[in-house]
C-alpha cells in the first residue's frame, strides 16, 4: 500500500515499514546564536545544528533533529539532541496509532542507528566552506 498524507496531516505507517524505506538527507545546516536568542555579550560554547531527511520512495515522510557538536576521547562527534521532528505517524498491525509519545521514542532509535552524523558533517562542511 502506498504512503499518502492523512487528513491529519500524518503519513502512517508501521515501524517496520519505515526501517524498510530508508531515509535520504534533504539540509542540514547550524544554529546561529542570535536565532537562539543568545546575547551578543555571551560566548558559545557549544555548536549546535539542525537536519532534514525524507523518505527515500515517496518523500511523503519528513523527519528533523537537533544535534550538538561534542570531543569525547579528542574526537568531534555529533549527538543528537532532543526529540525528533516528524510528520509521521507509527501505527501497530492492526493500523491503530500507537501515540505522538512512542512514535518519537522510535523515530528517536532509528536515527541514533544511522550513519548520519558523517553526512551531516560533509554537508556543514560544504554548505559553509570548513
């Protein structure tokens, strides 16, 4: 059956069927402080940023993470911060929605299971020449 866009708002879907469809990198991109709401007067310390992907078949499914910049062992690594931003809903086998709450939570461990942090890094590289 082919994803559409709900009434609602929400592609629905099963989890499995996500882990089955993929994800492609659509923007990623960094914070600015002034965005944050940060005084001119205060230093950041941390570089924070955004990203978006799609689904790979239908890019019906949207879905959007802060991530933070970090050293641990004198490597850089990005980690995701928050929870995910998503259009999606999960459903269980019987097509019920399973809830905003765990969808996020599985949206969240899918992500934290993908290679992302390596595209991300080349796109900030390129979109900001670093």
């Amino acid at each position: 059956m082919p994803l559409t866009v709900s009434r609602d708002g929400y592609v629905r879907c099963t989890y499995t069927r996500l882990q089955l469809t993929g994800l492609d990198h659509t923007i990623s991109g960094l914070d600015e402080d002034r965005e944050r709401g940060v005084p001119d007067t205060v230093l950041s310390t941390a570089i924070t940023g955004y990203t978006e992907w799609v689904d790979s078949r239908s890019s019906l499914i949207t879905v959007g993470w802060d991530w933070q910049m970090n050293a641990v062992n004198q490597l850089v690594v990005l980690s995701r911060s928050g929870e995910p931003r998503s259009n999606l809903m999960l459903v269980d086998a019987s097509g019920a929605d399973i809830g905003l709450a765990l969808t996020a939570k599985l949206i969240g461990e899918l992500i934290d299971g993908l290679p992302w942090q390596l595209v991300v890094r080349r796109s900030i590289a390129a979109r900001y020449a670093i």
